[in-house]
C-alpha cells in the first residue's frame, strides 16, 4: 500500500505543497482555529527560516501559508483544494519590492476564520492537525526543491523548538511534536494509519480517487462491500440480505449469526463511506435489485 510519488503531475505549474503537522497531547483541544495575521506572519517566518535551514534553495521562492488548522483529510482530496486556493490567494496578493516573498494568511481583522480556511467540525479532535503551505518559483529550481523534500523531509523535518512554541502558544494547544511534510508524506503516513485501522482494503479505491480521477478502481473482495471509482465518485452496491449472503456468507445456515453478519456488512459500508466522504470523495449508494450481478449494477 504505498501513494503515487508524483502528486505535482496534477499540478499546472511547479509547486512545493506540504503541511506544517502538529501532534497534539491526548487531552488537548486547540483554542483557535486560525491565527491573526500578526501571529500568523510570526508563525510563517519560522517555517520559512527551518525549511531553508533544511532545504536552502526554498530561500528563492514565494512561500505561502495558512494558519489555519484542519484534519489531514481535509487537505488530501481530489485536486488538493485547500492548496489550489492559497495559490489563488497568493497569485492575488501584491508584490512588495523585489525578491521571494513569505505570505501568510489567518484570521480577519475580526477574528472570523475566512471561508477557504475554516475546518470541518465534524472531523475536528484528532491528535493530528496539519496547516497546509506551497513553495512557488522559477520552474527549474522548484522542482529541484520539491525533490529534495521529497527524499529528506519525512525523517529531518522536525520543526525547531521555538517554532513548535510560537504554535503552541497561538493556537492555544499543547503540542507533543511538530514537523514538516510534503503532501505526498502525509499521503503516505495516511496510508498507513488506514492500514492499521482496518482500511487497507478501502486504499487502492481512495488512492485512485486522489492521485488519477479520471481512472476506474473496485473494491472486490467478499466479506467487504463493493466498490467502484469511475467518473470521480465512487459507487458502492447496496445487497439485499439473500444477495449478500450468496456473496459473503454462502457456507452459513445460523440465522442469528446472519443477520449480525448483514448488521457488520451495512455498518462497514458506512465507515467506507464516511472515509470516503471525509477526503471529499462524492459516494453514491446504489440499490441492486434481487438477483442481480452487484458488478453489473455498478457499471
């Protein structure tokens, strides 16, 4: 189970996407969700000051950053929309004199969290919070960036301890471990966090949808539900109890062990869904009449 490495294929222009990842203690709620811009230029700063010491060419680039907290799914969804909108707002923003600029953006004045930043409530209180910034410059030398980070980031990016402070104190958490990654790290990491929950098999089907939308991928396997990703959503066959247990249950006459077995068949279509849903995947339930090829109703 491993995530495509060329994330930036779908990409128009050379770009750096990554996060800013903040492990947060078990007990720990953070305060904000968005820092103000005073706070948010700080924050910005010392991410670009510790990724220059790590990687220096980034020094030649526009570094642009949301301080703005979200769950990782948040940010890895089909045509990485978080990103592509701090790159609007980046292309918006003026150029003060010559040379590579460090742009962040947070709170208004107000303290309201503009719209492209706010996070779902629903997926909020993980211990992982991730604050998404790109790198933009000449084409050569952003790629030639975007491979370096991509080879050493995963193991060196610890953030520095006055970094994790300065986020510590502005969002009001506390903060066990903060770090850098390319998207493509947290893609991976993702993968396998999935995998130890039980959702290696949902993987392939996620994977598709994120990194080659325009591709067919099925989730075939009995006991698990079916799936199929085509047209960029992702259909899964909703059985009747007689068709699920041709398909996942044939050798089984007890008729209490059946209809639990059909109870933990609906309940993980849900999960799968509400994964799915969770990364911006659209999910359509499709009902297969009795007797039907779930397969054939799917296509």
């Amino acid at each position: 189970m491993t995530a495509d490495p060329d994330i930036s294929r779908q990409i128009p222009v050379p770009q750096v996407l990554g996060v800013l990842a903040l492990e947060l203690s078990d007990d720990s709620t953070p305060a904000r969700g968005a820092l103000g811009q005073q706070a948010a230029g700080e924050l910005a700063k010392l991410l670009g000051r510790d990724l220059g010491a790590l990687v220096p060419g980034v020094r030649d680039l526009d570094l642009s950053f949301a301080a703005a907290h979200f769950d990782p799914a948040e940010l890895l969804r089909p045509g990485w929309p978080v990103h592509r909108r701090l790159d609007e707002l980046r292309v918006r923003a003026p150029q003060a004199g010559q040379g590579p600029r460090i742009i962040a953006f947070g709170a208004d004045a107000s303290g309201a969290v503009p719209l492209p930043f706010q996070s779902d409530p629903q997926l909020a209180g993980g211990r992982l919070r991730v604050l998404p910034y790109l790198f933009v410059g000449e084409p050569a030398a952003t790629e030639a960036v975007a491979a370096h980070m991509e080879s050493m980031l995963l193991d060196l990016g610890m953030a520095q301890a006055d970094t994790a402070l300065c986020a510590q104190e502005a969002f009001g958490a506390r903060i066990e471990h903060a770090r850098y990654l390319t998207l493509h790290d947290l893609l991976a990491m993702t993968a396998l966090q999935y995998r130890n929950q039980g959702l290696d098999p949902l993987w392939d089907v996620l994977e598709t949808a994120l990194l080659a939308p325009e591709s067919e991928a099925w989730l075939d396997a009995p006991p698990e539900p079916l799936l199929r990703h085509v047209d960029g959503e992702v259909r899964i066959a909703m059985l009747a109890p007689d068709d699920w247990r041709r398909r996942c249950a044939a050798g089984e006459s007890d008729d209490d062990r059946l209809a639990k077995g059909f109870a933990m068949y609906e309940a993980r279509q849900r999960q799968l869904s509400a994964v799915l849903q969770a990364h911006g995947v659209p999910v359509v339930f499709v009902h297969v009449a009795p007797g039907q090829d779930p397969a054939g109703a799917l296509r």
